[in-house]
C-alpha cells in the first residue's frame, strides 16, 4: 500500500479533491486564535533538504508544527552531505532517530521516488519538489488557490476543476511545478495550455494531457487562470532564448495583456518572481494576482497532506497507480 | 451498520424526537435563565442537525436569535492512530465567538464520553465559555470518562452487544433512533 | 594434455556430430568417433559454437579493482561462453602507452580464463586533443590493433580524420563511442516522452547519429576502416545501412540490452537501468535487431561496465552508467535474436564470434569448428530456462538490469586452446 506523496500523477480525482476539502477545513484553523491542532502530537517529520528552499521549508514546518508533529529540519549544506554522505546514509541516520515522515527537497529527478521504493526506509516520504520532476503539494496549493477563486470557496468543496482553461506560461523544460500542475489540473478536469517558446518544452510533451502553444496572446482570452513560471536568467547563457528583453516582449505578463484575460481570470506564480521577467510589477502588485494567498494555502495543502498520510494507522490517500514496484527490498 | 438497522428495533420515532427536544429547550432556557449568552454547537454529523433544530425551538421560545454552529471534533479523537484518517467535517462558530458564552454542546448519543473529551479540548483552542454544558438525544450509559450529560431526551440502558442509531431526516430522510445488536467484530456506532 | 570427446553436439545448431579435442586443437569432427581414452561430454541436445569473443569489456583493472579485475573479468567472460574478450581503455591510468596495455595483456594470459587484447587510447588520457602512441602500442607484446576512448567521444573531427589515417598504416580500427558532447550536457537518459515525463535530461538520438554520420563520411574520405560501438537508435541503423551501400568500410556492434530493454524502465528510477548510450524506445529495439539480422549490424558487443554496490544504490543522477554483461549475452541473444527466429545459431556464431574475431584481429578465435583448428568451444543447453541471480555471477559487480528476469539458454562448458575453462556451469 502506498504511503507516500511522489508524483501529482498518481492522485486520483477522488484523492485530490478529498484533500482540497481537507485543506479547506485546514484553512480555518488559521482564522482562530490558538493554531494548532493536537492531530500529529507525537509524529516526528524530518524537513530533508538537499536544495535551499526557504518558502517551501517555512511552509511545510507551519504546517507540520500547526498540526503539532515534532519537526526536525535538515539541510544539505555543512552537513555530512556535503562531505559526500549518500541520500541512502543520510535516510537511514535520520530512521535510526525514529523519524515517521521525510518531507524531501532534492536536486535530482526521482531522489523521493528511491527513497519511498528502494527499501532504505519504513518513514513515509513525500516529494517536496525533486530535480526537474514534481512538486505535487505546490500542484494542490494552485489548484485549491484556482477552486476557491474560480469555484467558490464553499461551493468548492466537493467539486473538481472541470472546464476550467488554465495556461502555464514560461519554462516548462525546467519546470516541476508545470509537469506537476498539468497532472494534477488534468485529473481534475481542466483544459491546460501550456506556452513557452520552443526551446523551453521539452521534447515529448506530445502525450502530456495538454495543449502546448507558442503564443502567449492568443490564449489569454480563453483563460480561466494564468499562471506565470519563473524564468532563470541563466538560460538565457545556454542559449534558450536572446535576451531577457525579448523573452519578457514574447512571453511576459504586463498591464496591456492581462487586460486581454477575461474579467474573472486570475494571474498566478509560484514565486519567487522575477519581476520585470516574466511578470511585470503592475500584474504582480494587482489584485487579480494570487501569489500571496497561494503561500497562505499552501500550508493549508500541507497540513492536509500530512494528516491524510500520517493521521491515522494507514493514509486515507490511496494511490491511482502503484509507484512500488519490482523495486529490491 | 446499515444492515443492523433493518433488523433494528425503534426505541423513539419521530414526533418523540420532536417532543424530547423542546422539552430539552425549555430546560435550556430554564436552567440558563433565559439563554440570552447560549451558544449551540452541534457535533458533526447528526448533532449538527440537533442543534440547529433545538436553536429553531429556543428561537421560538426565547424570540430571540440563538447563535449555532457545529464543533468538529476529528482531529482532537484519541483513536486516530486505530483507524484511517477521518474526514474532515466542518467547524462553524457563530460570528460572537464563544468567550464568556455559555456554550451547549449538542449530540446524537451519549456513550463512552471520548467524543465529549476530544470536543471540550477542541473549544479550548476555540475560545473561553463562561460555561459548557451538554444535550444529547439518547444516553445508552457506559461511560469510560467522568463526563456526564446536562440535558437527555431519553435515558437508554444497552449492553455493549447493541448498537444505538439515530437518523435524522436532514441525513437519513426519517427521525428514528433505532435499537439493534452487533453483527461484526467491530465498534458499535457510538 | 588428454584428449575431449564432446558426443553429439549440434554444431553451430546443425545436425548432432562428435567433436574431438587434442590437446589445444581440434582433431576432428564426425559422427561416431571413438572416444579412444578421451574424457566424454555428453552433449546431445546443445549447441556447440565457437568461442565467443567480446569486443568491449571493461574489466577496470588497473585502477577500479573494487568494481572488476582482469581475473575476475575474464571468470565472467569464461562463465558466459567467452574465449576472448577486448579490454576497453578507460582505466586509471589510461591504456594510452604500451606499458599499461602489456600489463593488462600478461595479467589475461597469466589467468588463463579468457584471452585479453587490450585496446588501445585514441587519444592521451582520453582526452581528445593529442593522439596517443598508437604505432607504440600495436607493436607491443599486446599487439593492439583496435583503438578506442570508449566513455568518451574523439568529437574533434581533425583527431578523428587522423585516427582514422594513422592507424591504416598497420591495420588497425578505431572504434568510436559515438556521443556529441555538447548535445549530451547533463543528460541522463534518452530523450523523449520518458525523459519529459521524469524530468531526467534527455540523450538525444541525434547526438549519436551526428557523430556516425560524420565518421562514415571521414572513414570514406580518407579509405579508413571505422568501427561503431553500441550503436542504440533506429536512425543510427539508417546511416549505417547507407554507409555500407556506398561500400564505406564500416562496422557496427550492438549491446544485448540495447536489443531488449526500452527506456520504459527508467521509471522506476533504478539506476541498475542507467547506461549510455541510453536505453531507447521500442522503436529502436526492433530496428537493432534487425539490423541484426541482415547484417547492417556486425556484432553483438557485451559493453560489460561493472560498478560497485554502492555506486547503483542512490539516487539516479548520482549514479554510474553501466551494466554488466559477459554472463548474460548469449542468454539476452537467445531471447532476442534465436527464439524470434531472426537469426539462427549459425548466425549467432557468425555475430559472437567468427565477425567480432575478424573485426579484431584475434587470432585464432572466431574459427570454424573444423579439424586443425584451436579448440576454443562453447557448449550452450538452449533449452534451459531459468532467472537471473546475480549471487552467482563471477564478475565482482552484480549491477545486471536482469536480476529475477527469466532468460533462455545457459553455457555449460567453455574451452580456451583446449582447456576446459568452464565445465557443467562451473567455473575450472
């Protein structure tokens, strides 16, 4: 049975939305005065780290700590890692100190995945974004961000995402946070369009439940929810695109064309942005921009994750497809 | 546990169900002295339906508004390691609060007491009542907590073998509490 | 020594005939030959075939003995019906002079499992940039004719044109790992709908097919001989196939798990699948086999890459490419190319041995089984069916992507000059 969070590709419909409607409930505990629930009281969670990421750590700890787990945070560097220590040592160190979870960053693709199905450790891990793969809570914090504006935040619970057309714009070749999205917003049952320019989509996209366009302006007017990816300076060295003028003139989101959106469409990022990249201070400063409710919701997402895994003697979260498979034990 | 209900016996039908309650509202009203600070909080899932239909009462009596809400409890339960991982029911309180309120926490059966332990821990992370006092429909005994019921509709002596159900129409398109045995293995419903 | 009567074998799949054994050579070969005081081996219902020869093993030694040794290696090549196999260059030091080639050499004559003919550097240190002492090192002990630095790509087009060149003056080959370099950065596996799926860094077909099409098109312009190793892709196929019908003089090998394995498997993100050139698509399978089978391929090669434990358990990015092979090929040949019905076990002879031999230059292996000839012999029972357990591998490393996979056939003897190397599936 799977214990773990690897891939928002193996959430089924009913999956997602039970955590949606998890995470709702989850939100209101930040509206009261005392937020924390005794939930997790006596589960330790270890905060495994190979790759900084102050947001997505914060966030996870809020939630591990609202949900009053007992929280150990590693982080790769001027650890024993960094004086080559395996992924394999460094789990089995942390097991030996009776750990019941690892909540995992890492640079390379498929690092979570070895970890649950490689028999290493008996913890539950779940994926914290791994290498260029998946960031499967960052998936569920957009589209709960997307079904609370889009749905409504009551008449949200118990619903899916059906019809809704959400365009992902920007470095999708580098990108966890489009591969997971696409998964998780076509299980959900949205019309994904994702729009780079050629050079940033990987080649064989071509069965990814999704549209893939060239043409940012084109479909913004068919937009339900944009959602701007951030673009790395340093791609432009490696030749991806020109210049950073170019690419914010081709694919940027400014004023002008996010007048083009319909007028209930949001603009969307993961953060960080790179303002006057990708995203101009104007779209990003709007009020059609969710970037700070998305952080907000994303320890909601985390605190419901956590309690459908580790709250009761098995996760409530069963898997679409089995990720364990002929691994060794 | 659907399956008991068929072979179920009704220990209340509806128009008992209806007279309990506002006999449990008058006894609000008396007992509070008026229940003007009287908050109802129902527990998820049949307590919540409890609750709004004693508020209705209360508001006939009292004519005033009662504030109502409903206390989740799950995530406060003592036996979440025993199980899966609950789902998760809404937490509602009325726009007051419930500081310095008198809080009356309402549900279907009363039985061990571990629902009522997990929800008074819940209010202590909600806020400070002045009071909390309990009504539930049906108290089937055997408690294995000192806790014990304000207000009762009906005092139900059970053996542990039996098992107490209550439908509402709200959930179960019928008022009935229905008496029957266990079958499985497995706990009674409350 | 005594003489072997090997009893009723079928030779190269035919017809059951009795194969006599006379100290290092075959004496003869008939039905019905008295077994005159020779030691018997019941043989009926296998396939005797000619020693095989492997023209890339990496057997590490010098410097990786933790993963594979001369001694080790050339147990598992006994193991899997291997006489003779060519040790790849890239050890530390490199096989980039005489001395470290003789070493390696001696050490393979000294065990005695399996004769070892090193190759030989292309380049110093494999670096690309200056010529190694190719001339130096064909005329030594070691005699080396083909040249190599397999794990890298000689992608400098001037190096490669005078590779080609130089060694024509004493017959030798350059084989050519064929990967440019700047289209593989950070590449982890093929690239295609499993590479964007896994977010692993795509090896492009083209980055192999580039680099073969420009070698064929050098190997034609300067009347060299050009060998291609492991070639993976049905494109690569194309060019090979064309190179040839313009009389280019080249040749190509094949691994066995190109032959069988897709990328499909790297979604399990076990590193035991990582190697390079990458697995590819189903596609690609079928196209290497045939090729094959009608000969654009030449060979079949194990590209025999042992790796310690340690180097598989972790995380995909951070682990070695490479599989090992000596033991499983001719099971992996079987399953892909006999029980197919693409090639027959003369064929497979003509592939694992007769054509790796001439390709080399090996002497005296990949002979007819025939009077005279030296008695290196491999006897398979093809009827065997059974899984991998790598426990029972004489290689040092178990990294095998075929652990508990049931493959057909299994050598049960091998003999080098008349000595039995391997006899019921045991190693001498």
């Amino acid at each position: 049975m799977q214990r773990h969070l690897i891939s928002a590709a193996d959430l089924t419909r009913d999956d997602a939305v039970h955590i949606l409607d998890t995470a709702e409930e989850m939100a209101r505990v930040a509206d009261r005065p005392i937020k924390k629930l005794p939930t997790l009281r006596g589960r330790t969670i270890v905060n495994l780290f190979f790759e900084d990421s102050t947001r997505t750590r914060i966030s996870f700890e809020a939630a591990e700590k609202r949900l009053s787990a007992d929280v150990i945070n590693f982080s790769a560097k001027g650890s024993s890692v960094s004086k080559g220590e395996s992924l394999k040592d460094t789990a089995q160190t942390l097991e030996a100190m009776g750990v019941d979870a690892v909540v995992i960053r890492h640079g390379a693709s498929g690092a979570p995945y070895r970890l649950a199905n490689s028999g290493w450790i008996d913890a539950a891990v779940i994926n914290a974004g791994d290498g260029t793969h998946q960031h499967p809570t960052q998936a569920l914090l957009d589209a709960f961000t997307m079904r609370r504006r889009l749905v409504g935040r009551d008449a949200g619970i118990g619903q899916d995402l059906s019809g809704k057309r959400i365009t992902i714009v920007g470095d999708v070749l580098h990108s966890r946070v489009a591969r997971s999205n696409v998964d998780l917003l076509h299980t959900l049952g949205a019309e994904v369009t994702l729009v780079a320019p050629p050079t940033l989509v990987p080649v064989g996209i071509e069965t990814w439940p999704c549209e893939v366009s060239y043409d940012l302006d084109s479909t913004l007017p068919k937009s339900d929810a944009v959602m701007m990816l951030r673009v790395q300076r340093e791609r432009m060295n490696a030749a991806f695109f020109p210049t950073e003028r170019e690419y914010s003139r081709r694919y940027g989101l400014d004023g002008d064309r996010m007048a083009r959106m319909p007028e209930h469409a949001i603009v969307m990022h993961p953060g960080p942005m790179v303002r006057g990249m990708e995203i101009t201070a104007e779209v990003a400063d709007s009020d059609r921009c969710t970037v700070v409710e998305q952080v907000a919701n994303g320890v909601s997402i985390r605190m419901a994750v956590l309690y459908l895994l580790l709250g009761g003697n098995e996760p409530a979260v069963r898997h679409a497809r089995p990720t364990g498979t002929t691994e060794e034990k | 546990m659907d399956t008991q209900a068929s072979e179920a016996r009704p220990v209340l039908e509806g128009p008992d169900i209806a007279r309990v309650l506002t006999r449990i509202a008058h006894e609000i009203v008396e007992r509070a002295k008026g229940a003007d600070d009287v908050v109802l909080l129902g527990i998820p899932t049949r307590g919540v339906f409890l609750g709004r239909r004693l508020a209705a009462k209360l508001e006939q009596i009292t004519d005033r508004t009662i504030p109502v809400g409903s206390l989740d409890i799950t995530m406060y339960r003592d036996d979440l390691r025993m199980h899966p991982p609950r789902a998760l029911a809404r937490t509602e309180i009325p726009g007051d609060g419930i500081d310095g309120k008198l809080v009356v926490l309402v549900d279907d059966v009363l039985f061990s007491g571990r629902t009522i332990r997990a929800a008074l821990d819940a209010l202590n992370d909600i806020g400070r009542p002045r009071a909390v006092q309990l009504a539930v429909l049906v108290d089937r005994g055997h408690r294995e907590l000192p806790i014990r019921a304000d207000y009762v509709g009906k005092n139900l002596p059970t053996s542990l073998r039996e098992t107490v159900k209550v439908q509402l129409a709200e959930e179960d398109g019928r008022d009935t509490v229905l008496l029957g045995v266990k079958q499985t293995a497995s706990g009674a419903q409350h | 020594m005594s003489k072997i009567l090997i009893r009723g074998a079928k030779v190269l799949g035919g017809e059951p005939q009795d194969v006599l054994i006379d100290g290092e050579v075959i004496e003869a070969v008939g039905t019905g030959l008295p077994d005159d005081g020779a030691e018997v081996v019941e043989a009926q219902g296998k396939v005797l075939l000619p020693g095989l020869v492997d023209l890339h093993t990496h057997l590490r030694e010098p410097g990786r003995e933790d993963s594979e040794t001369v001694l080790t290696g050339t147990r598992a090549a006994a193991s899997g019906g291997y006489t003779a196999v060519f040790a790849m260059a890239n050890t530390f030091p490199v096989a980039d002079t005489a001395g470290v080639v003789e070493q390696v050499y001696r050490l393979g004559q000294e065990h005695g499992y399996c004769d070892v003919q090193p190759i030989g550097a292309v380049t110093v240190g494999l670096e690309g940039r200056k010529l190694a002492e190719l001339g130096a090192m064909h005329e030594s002990a070691a005699g080396v004719t083909v040249f190599s630095d397999d794990g890298k790509c000689v992608d400098d087009a001037v190096i490669m044109r005078r590779a080609l060149e130089y060694v024509k003056a004493f017959g030798g080959v350059v084989a050519q790992h064929a990967q440019e370099p700047r289209l593989t950065e950070g590449a982890q596996m093929n690239e295609g709908v499993v590479s964007a799926e896994l977010g692993l860094g795509g090896w492009p077909a083209v980055a192999e097919e580039s680099i073969i099409a420009r070698d064929v098109l050098l190997a034609e312009h300067v009347g060299s001989r050009v060998h291609i190793c492991h070639l993976s892709t049905a494109g690569s196929v194309e060019i090979v196939r064309w190179a040839k019908s313009r009389g280019i003089d080249v040749t190509a090998e094949v691994t066995p798990h190109h032959l069988l394995l897709t990328d499909e498997l790297v979604r399990t993100y076990n590193p035991v699948y990582k190697v390079n050139p990458p697995l590819r698509t189903e596609r690609d399978v079928l196209a290497l086999r045939e090729a094959l089978a009608d000969g654009t391929i030449d060979i079949v090669a194990t590209d025999h890459a042992p790796h310690p434990h340690e180097d598989k358990d972790c995380e995909w990015a951070a682990a070695a490419m490479g599989m090992v092979g000596l033991e499983t090929a001719l099971s992996v040949v079987q399953e892909t190319m006999v029980e197919t019905g693409l090639l027959d076990w003369a064929g497979v002879a003509d592939r694992m041995s007769f054509t790796p031999a001439r390709i080399g230059q090996a002497k005296g292996h990949g002979r007819p089984v025939s009077a005279g000839e030296p008695a290196n012999l491999t006897l398979v029972d093809t009827a065997y069916r059974g899984s991998v357990d790598p426990a029972g591998f004489a290689s040092r490393s178990r990294n095998t992507p075929y652990e508990g996979r049931e493959l057909p056939g299994r050598v049960t003897h091998t003999w080098l000059r008349g000595k039995a190397t391997l006899v019921d599936g045991k190693l001498t």
